[in-house]
C-alpha cells in the first residue's frame, strides 16, 4: 500500500573511458585534471549509498593513472563512501590500476584484465636516414639528454636506464595491486605481474576481480531494483566541440593511429 514512498538507494556513477594521459591532438584522453571535479561531485552526492566507476581504458600514463586511483581512495575516505568498479571492454594497464580505487571490481566474462607491466615502445629510423641522405646534428648540455633519440643508434647504457625506471614504475604498480586485492589473489603457479591479460571470467578465479556482470545489473542486485544511478559525467567543452569538428584529415589520422596501436594491444 504504501511502496509509493519507499525511500530510494541512491547510487553516484562515473565513467571513465579512453586511453590514459594526453593523448591525440588536443588532449582527449582520461587525466586527472578532466576527471578531478567529476569524483569530487559524484563522492559528495548527499545520501549516496556508494560510487560506482565503470572503465574502459587500455592503460596509458603511469602517473595520470596513480594520481586518479589515489584521488579515488581518499574521496572514498573521507565521504566513508564504498567504491564499485565496472570494466567493460577492456581495464588493462593503467585501466586496470585505476580499477584497484574500488573496494570490489566487476568485468564482463569476455572484459580483457590486467596487463600489470610497464611498456615503452618507440621506432628507429637510422637507416632511413642514412638512405634518404641526412645528415642529424644534435647539440646538447648534459650527456644523456639526448638519450633514446629515435634518430641515433642505440646505446647500453640508455637501455639499462630506461630499464631501471620501468622496474620502480613496475613496483608502484604491483603494490597498488597488492595493497588492493591483499588476499583474494590467487596465483595458483601464474606470474600475475609479468603483463600478461586475461578474460573476465579467469580474472575473477585470480582474484583479479571480485565477480561478473555489468553495472545495471550488480547495483540493483546490490542496492535493489528501484535504485537511483544519478550519473556524473565531464561535459565537453566549446573548444572541442568545434574543433573536434574541424581536424585536418592528417590530425584526425594521427589521432586515431595514436590511440588505436594502444587499444589494438589487447585486439580492440
């Protein structure tokens, strides 16, 4: 008689979609300065019963990636707000750190996770240039700032360098996870951290991710069926609007190989 009235859970949502880092001609992808004011808002939403994250994202920049999963935690801290995260197609990489802000995380059985590694990857055009008759001329102060120069040959000592980094920016990465997942990882013999990636469904036997099913249907099973999913998104902007619009067809090409060799990793 009286279910007319019956209080609401309220649930805040974000999404989080793209390529991680400033990525494309003007800057379209996730960052932390685009996303900031969104959680701030969705975490300060009166009466929420949680905030629910859905990603999809094939990683990207280790630092934009760390200074949004570290804006997460302490917004779920002081709001007392638990976190559910909900990858898609695709949280790898960075995606997948982001995914470990949330106190339980969701895939589809066929979402790709994981890809815990760090990747650096560039082209070497010394022969080309040699061919073609080019002459480089480099000029520096300070021996290794011109380290990695795709137009020079490789040194031993700029590899082993870049190989240190990768390995601190490694272990960053493999405490967030730990510190995250704690017991409910599963390595049963795999090497979870070596960047390999899995489906949704072996994911969760890892402990990779609590359980399957997308957002809709967790949160009403959560929170019940007459849920409020009141969704905070980033509006776009004037600038983008229409210069979105007007790219050159060489900058649209540009954008769409950038952002396609990282998605194309995990076959998307």
């Amino acid at each position: 008689m009286f279910s007319f009235f019956k209080k609401k859970n309220i649930v805040a949502h974000i999404k989080l979609n793209g390529v991680i880092g400033n990525a494309g001609k003007f800057k379209q992808g996730i960052d932390f300065a685009g996303q900031e004011e969104i959680i701030e808002k969705a975490f300060s939403l009166k009466k929420a019963k949680a905030v629910a994250i859905t990603i999809n994202s094939p990683g990207g920049s280790p630092v934009q990636s760390h200074l949004i999963y570290k804006f997460i935690r302490a917004q779920a801290k002081k709001n007392k707000m638990k976190v559910m995260v909900f990858a898609e197609d695709v949280a790898a990489s960075g995606g997948y750190l982001i995914a470990c802000a949330g106190d339980e995380i969701y895939a589809n059985s066929s979402s790709i996770i994981g890809s815990i590694g760090v990747i650096y990857s560039s082209f070497g055009f010394t022969e080309l240039i040699k061919k073609i008759g080019v002459e480089r001329r480099v000029h520096t102060a300070g021996k290794n700032k011109s380290s990695l120069d795709p137009f020079q040959e490789e040194k031993s000592e700029d590899i082993e360098r870049l190989k240190n980094i990768q390995l601190d920016l490694h272990k960053d990465f493999i405490k967030v996870v730990e510190d995250s997942r704690g017991v409910k990882l599963k390595t049963d013999g795999i090497e979870l951290f070596s960047g390999e990636f899995w489906a949704g469904s072996k994911a969760k036997e890892l402990g990779l991710i609590d359980g399957l099913g997308n957002a809709n249907e967790i949160l009403k099973e959560k929170f019940g069926e007459n849920v409020v999913i009141k969704k905070f998104e980033k509006p776009k902007g004037w600038f983008s609007k229409k210069f979105s619009s007007s790219f050159n067809q060489v900058d649209q090409l540009a954008n769409i190989v950038e952002e396609r060799s990282i998605w194309q990793r995990y076959g998307f």
